[in-house]
C-alpha cells in the first residue's frame, strides 16, 4: 500500500488489532513508500523512498530512507537505516553544493547527488530484528534472520541469522548451526499466510530454534 501521511493512533497502547492498513503514527513522516498489512511506524519516524514488509515495526524516531526491509522486521526505537551519504570530494562537505536553492544561490539543486544516494540502497532480509540507536549504512545487506545489537553501526553486508554488535558492526556468533539454518531458508515460515502462522504459534513461543526448525523442515 503507498503511503504519503500519518494517521493519529498507536496500537500498542491503545490496544487495537494491526489490519490490512498500515498503522502511522500522525507524527511522523512518510514519503514516496509502501507499506504491507499489519505494519507499524511509530512516532517522530521519517520513512522517504522505502519499502516495509508485512508485519514489519519501527517503534519510533525511526529515520529510513531507499530500504527495501524483509516481512516481520522489527526495528527499534532510534534506528536508522541509510543515513544520506555525502559529496566528500567537494571542495565542502556542506549541502549548499546540492541544495543551492535552499540557500538563495543561482544554481538549480543538483538532482544527481540525490540520485546517487537512491542507487545506494538498504536491503534487509525477513525476520529481522535491529536494536535500539543502531544504524545500517548505505549500500549493505542484511540476511535473513539477522540480529543486530543496539548502537552497532553496519557498515559491511551481514550474514543469515548473524548476530552482530559493535562500531563497526562484527559478527558476534550465529543463532543457529548452519543444518539448522538450512532448514529455515527452507521452511521460510515467513512467506507463510496467515492462518498458517497463527496454528504454528504456540510452536513458535515454545520450540527454541533448532527444535523449531527439525519439527518443520518436512
């Protein structure tokens, strides 16, 4: 569904069912971006040129930009992917040389600097979980499953099911042996419908990942 506004509602607070229709905070700022069914965008969020997957979360003061984010992604408070690159061979690293109108020079706004930050894209995997304040760069990937730790900065391509933390971002360890990973890329119980999530969910709370995998990889 493309979006260009906010509504005035939180489900997690007001204790409403996530729909078909995207849930937007009224304070934040949607631009250019498509949202799926039973999505979330929280407070003080900027969201240009962006896709966001079924299911998928940013809790808050959330800043995104030319991402294509994974079904069932959770994002954060503060979280920010694809912060603009700038035009470091300048002369200056000061945005008058690209948004001269802005102020009162001669110049037009020079469209190729922001063309080249849209080819510069994020790309995030499903099922995954991004910790408070942490930022992904642009230009990475991040596989499915991944877990990134709160205030990491991600400035290399990350792994299915990696668990990474630090500035810069390092793989700490996997989730999962890499049978087991197999298995999930398999299952990709996040293409699932509905229906098909909602019987498996006590599975899901209970079965640890291996267990889940094994019971499922039929």
């Amino acid at each position: 569904m493309l979006i260009n506004c906010g509504v005035a509602h939180d489900p997690w607070t007001a204790g409403r069912k996530l729909g078909e229709a995207p849930e937007i905070d009224a304070s934040a700022v949607v631009r250019n971006s498509e949202f799926g069914c039973h999505t979330y965008l929280g407070p003080r969020s900027h969201v240009a040129d962006s896709v966001i997957g079924d299911y998928g979360y940013a809790m808050g003061d959330n800043q995104i930009a030319h991402a294509r984010i994974g079904k069932y992604c959770n994002l954060a408070t503060g979280v920010r992917i694809n912060p603009s690159n700038h035009p470091w061979w300048r002369a200056t690293l000061h945005h008058f040389t690209y948004r001269s109108q802005s102020y009162g020079f001669h110049l037009p706004d020079d469209r190729e600097i922001f063309a080249w930050r849209a080819e510069d894209g994020v790309t995030i995997g499903p099922d995954v979980w991004i910790g408070h304040d942490a930022i992904v760069m642009p230009g990475v990937s991040i596989g499915v499953g991944a877990a990134i730790g709160s205030g990491a900065v991600v400035t290399k391509d990350v792994p299915d099911f990696a668990v990474v933390v630090g500035v810069p971002a390092r793989v700490l360890r996997l989730r999962a042996d890499e049978r087991t990973i197999e298995a999930l890329r398999r299952i990709a119980w996040w293409d699932w419908p509905h229906s098909a999530v909602d019987a498996a969910l006590e599975d899901f709370r209970t079965l640890d990942i291996a267990a889940f995998a094994e019971k499922y990889d039929q």
